[in-house]
C-alpha cells in the first residue's frame, strides 16, 4: 500500500498515467469493479507534486467542493463532460468529469481531472493529477 507523503488518510489509487475510461471510472466509484476500500482517502489532497489518482470519500469532506482546492494556486476550468450511463436495469448515472489546467504555471504541464457520479448522494469522486515533463 502506497501513501502520499507517507500519510495514511491519502492512499494513492494508482501512479498509471492512462486515463480511465467513463464506464471504468463509474465502476470504480460504485464499488463494482477495482474498488478497494483501504485506498479510499479520507481528506483532501493537498500540494501533490507526481502524477497520482486518488478516490475521496466525499462524506470526510465539509463540502464536496472542497476537493477543487488543493494549495496548488488557482485552476482554470478548461472543460467538462457530462456521461449518461445506464448501471442496472433500473438506474442511470451521470458522470461528470471536469478538466483542469493551473492558471499562472508557465510551463503549462500540470493538469487535474475530477470524476464525480451526479446523484442524490456522491460517495465517491476519483482525481487524478498529471504532471508532464517541463518543456525545454
């Protein structure tokens, strides 16, 4: 089991730069498939410096909007997409994913992208934070 800075309320989820797919990151998140509870982070993230993707658990947050801020400066929103997907026979989801670039980096290399499922209730949200190669 990985920690971020060795704390133990931020497991990482994964190092793998890929980016997962909608229907992958909805099964994540409704504990369906490649759920597991123990990387399951119980406070925000805060000034992640490496590539890394975390699952928050909404609940241990004062506000689910907190996630958006990291100490990392101010992020513009660059786009967001809505995925309608149908999970059971009985419901449908939406997952919303929202892409965003650091405001002030001028190297422009640092990219966070937030999942969340739109719902009555949001258990979890998966963030991933990607930090390419300075450019020369």
């Amino acid at each position: 089991m990985e920690y971020y800075n060795e704390n133990q309320r931020l497991p990482v989820y994964t190092r793998n730069p890929r980016v997962l797919k909608p229907d992958e990151v909805a099964n994540i998140l409704l504990e369906k498939k490649d759920f597991l509870p123990d990387k399951v982070c119980t406070c925000q993230p805060l000034q992640i410096q490496h590539h890394c993707s975390f699952i928050v658990d909404l609940n241990s947050l004062k506000d689910g909007q907190d996630m958006k801020c990291d100490d990392m400066g101010v992020w513009k929103n660059n786009s967001s997409n809505k995925f309608t997907m149908d999970v059971s026979t009985n419901e449908t989801i939406v997952l919303k994913r929202e892409y965003f670039s650091l405001k002030d980096d001028i190297h422009d290399d640092v990219r966070k992208r937030i999942d969340t499922i739109l719902r009555e209730y949001n258990i979890y949200s998966l963030i991933n934070l990607k930090r390419e190669l300075a450019r020369l």
